[in-house]
C-alpha cells in the first residue's frame, strides 16, 4: 500500500499496511493495521481512575466520628459513575469482551460499594456503649490485645486515679471514706431524691446511729465528732457524686474500648484495601501490551513507503 501521501493523524498510529494475493492470485487484499494513540486515555481516564481508587482508601485515615467519611465515599462512588459512562461513550459497544479500562473502573466501583458498606460498620462500632452492646470476650481479645500488635498500634495509657489514703471507723450501719479525713458510718442520704431511703423502720434516722467510742477510740477522726446534721448531708453527697463519677468513668471506659476497636478496624481494612488496589492497578493495567509503547510514526511511515518503492522486497 502506498503511504506516500497518508497524512499523520493525532488519534491512530499506523503500524503496518500489508498486501496479500488470494483466491489464487485472482484478487488483492489490502490492510493497513493501526494502533490507538494512548497519550489521551491515560491522561484523560486512566490517571483520575487511579487516584480515585486511591482517594477511597483515605476514608479510612478520616476520624471514625467524622461525618465526612460517608460524604467521601459517595462523592468517590459518583465520580467513578461518571466515568463509567465517559467510557461507554467512547469505546464501541461490544459484547464479546471488555476493555481493560471497563475493567478497571468496574474494579474501582466494586471497591468503593464495599467501603461504603465497612464504613457504616465501623462507625456502627465506634458509638457503641455498654447501654446497648456487651463486647464478647473474643472482641476484647482480637482486637484490643492481639490486633494492636500485628499493626504496630500502641493505645496511650490512660491515667491513673490516685488512691486517697484514709483511715476507716466501723459503726453498725456500714463503713463510708470521706477522702482527707477518714471512714465514717452512713447510709445514702434521705434527703437525695434519687438516694434511697436511710431511714430505719422506727423512723430515727441514721444521724444518731453514729458509734462515738469508735471515733474517740481512732485519734485523726475523734477530733470531729460528733457531727453536725449539716455535716453529715455534706458527707451524703459527697459519697453520691463520688459514686456517680465512677459509674461515668466506667462508662466511658467501656465507650473508649468500643472505639479503639472501630480504629483498629479501619487501619485493618486500610492496609486490605490498600493491597488489594494496588494488585489490581497493576495487575489490569500491566496486563496491556501497548498501554506504555510509544510508536515513531514517522519511521513508521518512511519503512513502510521504502517498502512500497522497493517492491516489497525489503
């Protein structure tokens, strides 16, 4: 085939125009055998095809409790959607195979319908409370203890509550510490409403059941004995706001350890689909012969017009 005046064209590379005798030699069949140019894809769809299946993955660098994980994730999912159908456009509808660019989008929207679906999983976890949930023990074990250290996580210590050293006094109601002065005998104060009632069946209350040879007998506390009514209500509540913060801090001990298994997931599945997206951007894309072949055109054609002229003898 003569290409002495083919003029280069900015979508096709042309790589070879043979010419063949068939039907026993009765006709000629010409073909010329032309390449896409890849410089436009790759920039224009293979290149923001890969950061977006990389962009998906930063969800899971995102706090757990931020609200923008989903916005993300969807954000990512609408964009791959958008060229999902840039691609059908482009390519010529076929149904005997897929391109690998189809692929590959095809890969990238499977994987970020699959982090959409852990993503509420984990900020399921996350706001977990032990009004709600019970953690098993294998959960405690998992991924409180074995987890942390297979992904080089180290939770920061919590701090330590000092204990109060104090003395205790018995009397025959019970034993109550005031921290800084000593063990005092009470009941919950009757005059609390969300106390229960310290009153004992004949109707005295508890302030004159204090024993006073016991506080005589103990020389930090005989000093303050014997209490005031005023006192002793200052002592009820004290033990009732005491109580009420260690329920609080166990509360929020349980929360945090729900938490802390909510951020070990999402560094787990980090590294998952961190490996699982880089398999399949180089296992699809590497999987194309021509995808980083650059053809001289120019040389190209000058062989193929010198093997014209030739005769095809070259």
């Amino acid at each position: 085939m003569d290409l002495s005046e083919y003029a280069p064209s900015s979508i096709w590379d042309v790589m070879d125009a043979p010419a063949s005798l068939v039907n026993k030699r009765s006709r000629i069949e010409f073909q010329l055998t032309i390449r896409r140019k890849t410089l436009f894809y790759t920039v224009v769809l293979i290149i923001p095809t890969v950061l977006m299946a990389f962009l998906s993955m930063a969800v899971f660098f995102l706090p757990t409790d931020s609200g923008e994980k989903m916005t993300l994730t969807i954000s990512v999912l609408l964009s791959i959607v958008v060229f999902l159908l840039l691609v059908s456009k482009i390519l010529p509808p076929t149904s005997s195979t897929i391109p690998l660019m189809a692929k590959y989008l095809l890969l990238t929207f499977v994987l970020n319908v699959i982090t959409i679906m852990v993503t509420v999983i984990v900020i399921n976890v996350y706001f977990r409370g032990p009004t709600t949930h019970r953690m098993p023990k294998w959960v405690h074990t998992t991924f409180l203890t074995v987890m942390p250290k297979l992904l080089c996580m180290k939770r920061p210590r919590q701090k330590q509550v000092r204990p109060v050293q104090s003395t205790t006094t018995q009397t025959r109601n019970g034993t109550m510490t005031l921290p800084g002065v000593g063990d005092f005998s009470v009941n919950p104060a009757h005059h609390h409403p969300l106390c229960p009632s310290s009153e004992h069946p004949n109707g005295h209350s508890h302030l004159n059941d204090l024993t006073h040879n016991d506080s005589r007998a103990n020389p930090s506390t005989s000093a303050f004995y014997p209490l005031s009514p005023d006192a002793m209500q200052a002592i009820d509540a004290i033990e009732y706001i005491t109580d009420h913060l260690k329920r609080d801090e166990e509360y929020k001990m349980y929360r945090d350890d729900w938490k802390y298994v909510a951020m070990i997931i999402d560094r787990l599945l980090l590294y998952v689909f961190f490996g699982i997206t880089i398999g399949g951007t180089v296992g699809i894309l590497a999987s194309s012969p021509y995808v980083l072949d650059q053809v001289d055109q120019k040389t190209v054609l000058t062989r193929l017009i010198q093997l014209y002229k030739s005769g095809g003898q070259i």
